[in-house]
C-alpha cells in the first residue's frame, strides 16, 4: 500500500562538498559556506522525518553492489592531509541491519547482484554532509555501495528497484558532485565549461522520466562531460543515476546551484 504523495519521502542528489570542507578553516574562507547552507537547509524541505536514509556514496565502489549491514557501523577517514581535528569527528548514526537485507533481497530478486557487508562503515561521502543535513544523528543510516563498473544502466536499475523504499519514509540520497575533476578546481578556464554541463544536466533531470533515463544512461555524450567527470573517475556523477532511477515517473528540479572554486555545482531533487 503506497503512502500519500504528500507524505512519500522525495529522493536527492546533493554534493558533499571537498573532504571534511565544512568543518574546518579554507581559504577563501566562504569557499563552501553557500553549499553548508544548503545542505543545512534540507531536512526543513521534507515531508515528514525519515524513518531511515539509504545513502549511496560516491566513495565506496565494489565489483557487485554491497549494503552496510553493522548495527553501529563505525567512521572510515577516507581523505587525506587535512587537519588532525577533522579525524575526531563524529557521526554515531545506527545502521539498520534488517533493512539492509531486505534491500539486498530486492536487488537479487531484480537480477542485481548485491550482499551484505558485515562490517563496512560509513565514508565522508556519507557522514561529512549528514552532519549538516540531520546533526542529531538518530536517523538508522544504510550506504549503498556503486558498482566499480559504474553502468549508469545498472545504476539507474538499482534506482528503480529500491524506489519502494520511499513508501516506507526512507529517504534516498545520492552523495557525489555534479562536477568532480580535480585538476580542475580553482581554475577558472573551467568555469565556462563546467556551466555548460550543468546546462545539460539540469535539462536532462528535468526531462520527461523515460527520455531522462535515456540521456542519463548516455551521459557521456553531454557536452563537456570527460571535462567534468574525467574518464573512468566518474563515480562522483553516478549517485545520480540511482537518485534518479529511484524518482521513478517524479519530475525533477535543480534545488541548489553556486559556483564553488571556479566551476558550476548543483544538486537535485525527484518528486
């Protein structure tokens, strides 16, 4: 039975900014200040608290799909050179072991190979952003891992088979960047160029469900796509497809939009 629409928990794909860039001194100093605003900003957009959030993070690429199945899955540091105080910070979310098999069973039943991961805890995909997004930290929390193939049929697929999941007030977010090339931040030849493929990605997001998924599916004929997402490092722009497989027939919107170190960010929102 499917919740009301007013009630039925949308699905996002939100940027989680440069390691731990929100909690820590950068120069310039408002560098990710509009995106910490953002991602602050988003919990008061949702229909109701989440009963649980599946978080598919773009830090964390296996050879078949995986599920956090710990109970109280610890924190994985996974960035590097930073301020020794960004290695103490704290996310105690719970995990949500029975949810976890119950996603794993529905991707085996649709063809997609997942399992359970007994003991994987959460990325800074994961827990940099929700410490802006739910700072209480009592919302059970599951990571979705990507394929290390990075389909984005495949993805979009596993989108598609967990949609369900938002009837029963879990919440789907997609953690990446809409723009992820690292020789490319902070060089302002980029910015002309990464606008241009934000252009096409809003348009895509926002098309009809059926011809978004076919643009999606072939991404990398967007305009400016390899200068965004360099070949074989796009596992930034994936999240999306399962964001948007997961949205089903819901239209999409750009929900936030800045220029952050000289190139175009966004993120997005389905139903």
């Amino acid at each position: 039975m499917q919740t009301d629409q007013a009630t039925r928990q949308p699905v996002l794909f939100i940027p989680h900014g440069g390691g731990p860039c929100f909690f820590m001194d950068w120069n310039p100093a408002d560098t990710w200040v509009g995106m910490g605003h953002f991602l602050r900003s988003v919990a008061s957009t949702l229909p109701r608290k989440p009963s649980a959030i599946v978080m598919v993070s773009a830090h964390w690429l296996e050879a078949q799909f995986r599920v956090t199945g710990h109970a109280r899955p610890e924190l994985i540091y996974d960035y590097y050179g930073f301020p020794q105080h960004t290695y103490e910070l704290t996310y105690p979310a719970p995990g949500a072991p029975q949810l976890a098999e119950q996603i794993v069973q529905t991707l085996n039943d649709e063809g997609l190979e997942a399992a359970v991961d007994p003991e994987r805890g959460f990325d800074h995909g994961m827990f940099i952003p929700l410490k802006l997004v739910f700072p209480a930290a009592d919302i059970p929390v599951i990571q979705l891992s990507l394929r290390r193939d990075l389909d984005p049929a495949a993805h979009l697929a596993v989108g598609r088979a967990l949609a369900g999941l938002r009837d029963q007030n879990v919440l789907i977010i997609g953690s990446g960047m809409s723009f992820h090339n690292m020789r490319a931040y902070g060089d302002a030849r980029f910015t002309a160029v990464s606008a241009e493929f934000d252009e096409w990605l809003t348009s895509t997001v926002e098309s009809p469900a059926q011809e978004r998924d076919e643009l999606l599916r072939n991404w990398a004929k967007a305009p400016q796509a390899y200068q965004c997402h360099p070949r074989g490092d796009e596992e930034h722009l994936i999240p999306l497809m399962v964001a948007a497989g997961a949205g089903g027939g819901e239209p999409g919107q750009k929900i936030y939009s800045e220029t952050v170190m000289q190139t175009v960010i966004s993120a997005f929102r389905f139903g």
